[in-house]
C-alpha cells in the first residue's frame, strides 16, 4: 500500500459522518519518536543496568560499564534467547529473572518508559482526533505516559477520560460509549499491575476480553507500532473475531528503521491443524517418538533452529533434552518451558512429557477459585490450545504438531 492509498483510507475510517468511531491500539513503536525505547533496545539498557547495580554492586555507573562485560553476563543467563534477530523476544525473560523484587521491578520500569523526548507528535494529533469526536477509545499494550500526557494536555476539551484496567478488576469505568478512555490491556506499572512476564501475556483478565470484544468486531481497528507478538493481544482478545484479528495484519509493517516487512498473502491463523497425539506407557517409549518425529523433520529438511520441543516445567527440559540427546544440530533445537514459547516462531513443535498431574497443572487447578478459572485452565492448558498456530507467524504455513501425552 503506497503512502497516499494509505492517506485515502485513513481519512475515510475517520471521516466525521461515519457509522463507527475507530478503535486505536498503539503498540512499542507509537511511542519511539518520544524517546521511549523498543523491546530490544530496553533488553540492552536493562541488562546493563541491573549488571551495574546487582552484579557490580552499584560502584560503577550503568553507562560506564564496557559492553563486553554486561553482554557476556547476560548472554551465559540459562534463560537467553541468542542471536541478534532474537534480541526483542528476551524482554519478558529480563523483566522475570532479573527484575526482582516488584518494588525494584517498578523502579526500573518507570525509568525506562519516560518519554526523553516529550511527546511526540503522533500523540498530539491522537489527542486532536479525540477533541474532534474522531477518536473515543484507545487499546494500548504500553505502559509509558505518553497517550495519558497527550490527552491530559486537551483535557479541559474533552472532560473526563476514563482508565480502565489500571490495576486488577479495575473495570468499572469502561463504557462503549465513553466520550474518552483507556483501556491498559496490560495494566500499568505504577500500580504493579503491569503484565510483562512470560506467563502474564499469554492471557488478558477474562472479564476485560468480554468488555472489549464488541469493539473489534464492530468498528475499524488502526494499529500503530504493534507487531502482535502477545497471545494474550492476538489470540485471546481477537481469536473468536477472524474479521477483527485480520484487521491486526496490515499490508505491510514498517519498523522504526524503516525496513519494511511484506504482509500480503498471510492468513491470520487462530487455531492450528489438530495436532497429533500420542500416549506412551513410559518415559522411554516417549522419548523415542519424539526422537523419531525430530530426525523426520530434519531429514525434510526443516532445519534444526526451526524445531521447538516444549515441556510445561523447567524440572522437564531435561526430559525433552535427553529425548533428542546426540541427534544432528541438537544444540540448536530450542527445548525449554512451554512460558517460554511467547512469540516464538518454528515450523515444526513437539510438546512432550504431558503427564497426569502436569498438564493441567495440580497446582493450578487446585488453586482455582470457580468455574471461570477452571474454565481458563482449560483453555491454556490443554494439549491442543498449546498447540495452537501463533497469528500471524511467517513460517510457511504447513506447520506440523507432534503432542506427545
């Protein structure tokens, strides 16, 4: 799409007489120009900080501390997702292993999403929009001061602006009729409600999705600055609205480089071919499927990076580890916790050591508090949720799913 179609159908999705207000959903890339870090440049300055701070102990300055020193500290970290192509998808293992307590999380955070630019002017011109009635609602995955600043600025044209989701069950002020509001589909850190670990993004509050869910199915959706890299965005939220979800994946997305990735033609997938599945009676037998299954697919020519064998315990990687021990390339095979696969992309997936008591997880189920949250369990954590297709994902399309129970 050239830069003046894009113009054309931008003005017609704001156009003042139209039958739907559209809803905005500013991702990482919304608030660059401000002086807002991405994810991989957050996951140097992290690391370099808290090396500085907590290896270090904090004698030395975070921007004196040599490259070589806090690179090589955080790519030995068991948890490091290596290569440079990699580099954005270890900002929730950073914020969970190094950012702790929550007290020390919140600090840093805060410093890290200032605006050190100011507001930049895609802000302002969102604030305008929301002054002229244009614009009622805003979805943000962020969780920097930006879009609060640009429409506080305007605030005495507009009134109330409503936030919601600032902290948990904090739902009470979202209308689909407000005049102005915020929705932090993550939470936001000041409250310690941000959800930035593995774990935390592969599922937003239940009743929130209920809340939202009219609003992608019924108005134009404009995305600006987000990859869709969350689970919890693209498939919890969107996945039941195939309309909705393919309004996420634009022609072609531009990052911050200017670099520019070639939509067309990708399909929007929010549930997988069914996978396959198997039972075993021991350890042993499972390891040899999983083993036979993995030299299949390297001898397809499905290259060793491009296979993922997930366990639902980091007590189990070792299982999954001995499972391919001595195969070509096994090194390069990813094995880790099923937390781990957020965003992650491969054409080839075994999810292994499925056993009674592990996936569902006693721990969870036992924890339950009602129905809902049973009913939650299920849906992330049975074989064939886990096995689901990531949106949007570039690997070829004939993917194949070995779930072995």
């Amino acid at each position: 799409m050239s830069q003046q179609e894009a113009i054309r159908t931008l003005t017609h999705v704001f156009r003042a007489n139209g039958e739907a207000r559209p809803v905005l959903l500013p991702g990482a890339g919304a608030s660059f120009s401000s002086g807002v870090p991405a994810a991989a440049e957050s996951v140097k300055r992290l690391a370099k900080r808290v090396y500085a701070e907590q290896v270090l102990g904090g004698h030395v300055p975070p921007e004196q501390v040599r490259l070589t020193e806090w690179q090589t500290w955080l790519h030995g970290q068991p948890w490091f997702l290596k290569g440079d192509d990699r580099l954005a998808e270890n900002f929730p293992r950073v914020v969970q292993h190094l950012l702790k307590p929550a007290e020390y999380r919140k600090h840093v955070l805060l410093d890290l999403i200032q605006p050190t630019n100011g507001i930049g002017k895609g802000y302002q011109r969102l604030a305008e929009l929301t002054v002229k009635g244009l614009v009622s609602t805003v979805l943000t995955t962020n969780f920097d001061t930006c879009l609060p600043t640009a429409l506080g600025a305007v605030r005495h044209h507009i009134g109330h602006i409503a936030e919601v989701n600032r902290a948990p069950g904090d739902l009470n002020e979202f209308s689909l009729y407000a005049k102005a509001q915020v929705v932090w589909l993550h939470g936001r850190a000041e409250q310690y409600s941000d959800r930035n670990l593995i774990e935390e993004v592969q599922r937003l509050n239940p009743e929130l999705v209920k809340k939202l869910v009219p609003l992608p199915a019924d108005s134009p959706l404009v995305v600006i600055g987000y990859r869709g890299s969350e689970p919890s965005i693209m498939e919890h939220l969107l996945r039941d609205s195939a309309r909705a979800a393919d309004r996420l994946l634009p022609l072609v997305l531009c990052d911050t480089d200017g670099l520019e990735d070639e939509r067309r033609g990708i399909i929007s997938v929010f549930d997988g071919p069914s996978p396959e599945v198997k039972s075993h009676t021991t350890v042993a037998a499972e390891a040899d499927t999983v083993r036979q299954a993995v030299e299949t697919w390297l001898r397809e020519d499905i290259a060793a990076h491009e296979i993922g064998v997930f366990v639902r315990t980091p007590q189990l990687v070792a299982r999954a580890q001995a499972a391919i021990n001595g195969l070509v390339g096994a090194s390069e095979i990813t094995t880790a916790p099923m937390s781990l696969a957020k965003g992650l992309e491969f054409r080839a997936v075994v999810v292994m050591a499925c056993d009674e008591g592990i996936l569902p997880l006693d721990g969870r189920v036992a924890d339950a508090a009602d129905e809902a949250e049973l009913d939650d369990i299920y849906e992330t954590e049975t074989p064939t949720a886990l096995c689901r297709l990531h949106p949007g994902a570039r690997a070829p399309a004939a993917y194949r799913r070995n779930s072995d129970i």
